[in-house]
C-alpha cells in the first residue's frame, strides 16, 4: 500500500477512534460517576483521557509503514 494513502486512511481511523471513544468515556461518565466525590471525577478523567492513545499508537505505528529490514 503507498505510504500516502496509509497516512490517509491512518488519520481518518484515529479521528473516528478520538470522537468515538470521547462519546464513550462521557457517556460512562455520565452514567456511573453522577454521585461520585470530586476525586473520583478527577481519577476517571485522567485515566479515559491517557487510554486512548495505547490505540492510536497502533494506528500511528501502522501508518509509518513497515519496519526497514537490516
């Protein structure tokens, strides 16, 4: 596949997984966390808002292509 079209097709997966997994973690938020303490909130957020990036390094690690061969 050419490197163009695999950064392509790369950065449309990670803004759909960026706007998919922002719905999820808000909804989750929404429904479990209502009658939380504030630590609680600040714990969940800091967590949902690292998490997404172990997909996106996958997506990013594909788009560079293949590893050189020695």
């Amino acid at each position: 596949m050419p490197v163009r079209l695999r950064k392509f097709i790369g950065t449309i997966l990670i803004i759909v997984l960026v706007l998919l997994y922002a719905m999820l973690a808000v909804t989750i938020a929404t429904l479990t966390l209502a009658q939380s303490p504030w630590w609680v909130h600040l714990l969940y957020f800091l967590l949902s808002g690292v998490i997404w990036v172990l997909p996106a390094m996958w997506i990013i690690k594909w788009m560079a292509g293949p590893a050189a061969k020695k």
